[in-house]
C-alpha cells in the first residue's frame, strides 16, 4: 500500500496522465488522457495562436478599401479607427463650414498601416494565453479525473 501511495505523488508531481509506470509492471490503472489542447507544445501553441491571430486580420484588411466593410471587418480591425483618432485626431477640412469635410493625410495612412499588423499581433498573444489557459485547466482536470478513476477502482 505504501508503493501505491508513492506512485500516486510521484504521478501527480511529474503529471504523468496517460500509461502506466514501467517499473511498476502494470500493476495500476492506466490513467486518463489528456485533451487535445493539452498535447499542443510551445512551438504547436504559437503556431496555432498565430494563425487564429493573422488569417481572421488578414481576411478583414482586404475588405479596407470597400465602401461598406463587413461586420466581421468592422469588428475584427475596430482598434484601427481608434489609434488613426490618437495619431492626428482630423486632417484638413476641405468642405465647408456648414459641411465639414475631412480629408486624410499621409500621417493618417502610416498609423493605419501600422494599425492592422498591430492588431494582428495583439490577437495572437491572446489567443496564446487563452491557449495557454486552457492547457494547464485540460491537464489539471485530466489529473483529476484520472485520481477519481484510480481511487475509484481500488
């Protein structure tokens, strides 16, 4: 009994959720597996991260010269507007008084192409930390309910 107590913590230490011990020769349950997010490594994670950051970017930056942009365009580069505003809150006006009519300027169009690359970037690190995130609660609760099904059947 005192074996099986010291698998258990050395198990749960190191993380170890799916097979069994060698050395143990069998003797315990295999252990639940692990979800899927869960088997991704840094490098898997940041390529994933990556692609859910870039390619939603890449596909609303091509709808920028529309007259009427999507929704999905509109909600995906909203930052845009925002940091053109901070840069140079208006160009010239070239309406009149009654009718202001702005125009953009090339200071404008800098921090618009910096903008979207920027979003891009911004969306991939969240998409890594919830990634991230959600690794640590997959093996968590794969260790969980891995110790429920090991005492549960002794």
């Amino acid at each position: 009994m005192r074996t099986k107590a010291r698998y258990e913590r050395v198990v749960s230490k190191l993380g170890i959720v799916e097979g069994g011990c060698t050395a143990m020769r069998g003797r315990f349950p295999r252990r639940g597996r692990m979800k899927s997010v869960a088997l991704l490594s840094r490098r898997g994670r940041w390529l994933l991260a990556a692609a859910l950051g870039f390619c939603p970017t890449l596909v609303a930056a091509r709808e920028l010269n529309e007259v009427e942009p999507s929704a999905f365009a509109r909600l995906v580069l909203a930052p845009v507007p925002l940091i053109v505003r901070l840069v140079a809150p208006r160009g010239p006006n070239v309406g009149t008084v009654e009718r202001p009519l702005y125009e953009g300027t090339p200071l404008h169009s800098l921090a618009a192409l910096v903008a979207v690359p920027l979003c891009a970037a911004v969306y991939t690190l969240v998409a890594y930390a919830l990634l991230s995130l959600l690794r640590r609660r997959g093996a968590k609760g794969a260790n969980e309910a891995a110790d429920t099904v090991s005492t549960s059947s002794t």
